[in-house]
C-alpha cells in the first residue's frame, strides 16, 4: 500500500489502533511515515503523518527510537505548528540522546519564548527541557526564568506546564 493513502486514511476513521498494528505488522513502512514528514507537502500529510507517529511512540516507542535523529533533524526547520508539536510529543516519548542536545535545548527554550507559538509547543517544549534538567542541573534556572518570563496572559494549559516543570524539576 502507497504510504500516502494509509496516512490519508486518518481522514475516514482516527482508530489509531488500526495504524499501531499496520505499522507493527509493516515496521520498514515506519521510515517512510517519518519520511513524509521531512517532505515540505501541502496539508494534510505532513501534520497526518506526525500525528500517527505521535501514536505510534505511544504503544512502541522502541520501533520509533531509530528515527530520533531524523526527528530531531525535521524539529529544526519545519514552521509548522501542528508537526512541530506532533514532534516534540514524539521525541518526548522516546529515549532522549545527546544528538544535537544543546542545540536542541536552545531550541526548546526558543519555542517557549516565541509568542507566536501555540501553547501545545511551549508546554511540549516545557516537558522535554524537564529531562534535560534532570541530567544537568545547572539549566534549570535559565528555564525556570525563561517559563516564567514568558507566562503573562498565557492560558490554564501554559500555567498547568510550568508548574508541572517546577513540581518535577524541585530537587534539580
């Protein structure tokens, strides 16, 4: 089956179930699903094809874990909205490596910074930096100050993340 008509699927039926047991069933399908991100296509298949990956990590993380590279990599340049959330909520599922962590730190950091943001990436971008912490302790004032900075006339989700990066990141 062509990758872009399983994606486009989603359309019809949101049973993610039915895409964790294809992809299970059709593991070397999963490189190209990710593929399909890093192509710069119109709506729907880029923020699709996120999205089933987002599942995906769910229920098997590990049989997405080889891609982190890749997903980092696609992070950095797609203006997206809904992929750049769909891929930090991936990456937050996955086991976090050092490829490209401290730029990927100054990264998330930036996404929290930046108003024009959805809050869904800010709070995303909140959870990951929460790991980052826990390894070097010596971010957690810069991100404490940046979550705080940047939290006037921000929604209930943005408050329920900074407090969830406070209560999680106390003994850092």
């Amino acid at each position: 089956m062509d990758i872009r008509t399983k994606v486009l699927e989603i359309r019809t039926g949101r049973n993610f179930v039915d895409f964790q047991r294809y992809f299970k069933e059709n593991p070397k399908e999963i490189k190209d699903l990710v593929q399909l991100i890093h192509v710069q296509e119109a709506y729907p298949i880029p923020e699709y094809a996120s999205w089933i990956l987002v599942h995906l990590c769910t229920s098997d993380a590990p049989s997405i874990q080889p891609y982190y590279r890749s997903i980092v990599d696609q992070l950095f340049v797609t203006e997206n909205q809904s992929v750049r959330r769909n891929l930090i909520n991936t990456i937050d599922h996955l086991v976090i490596t050092d490829y490209k962590e401290s730029k990927l730190i100054d990264l998330l950091i930036s996404f929290i910074q930046d108003f024009d943001n959805k809050v869904a990436v800010q709070v995303y971008s909140m959870q990951i930096l929460t790991k980052f912490v826990k390894n070097h302790s010596e971010l957690k004032a810069e991100i404490e100050e940046v979550i705080h900075f940047n939290s006037e006339n921000k929604s209930p989700a943005y408050y329920a993340g900074m407090r969830k990066f406070l209560r999680k990141t106390k003994n850092s």
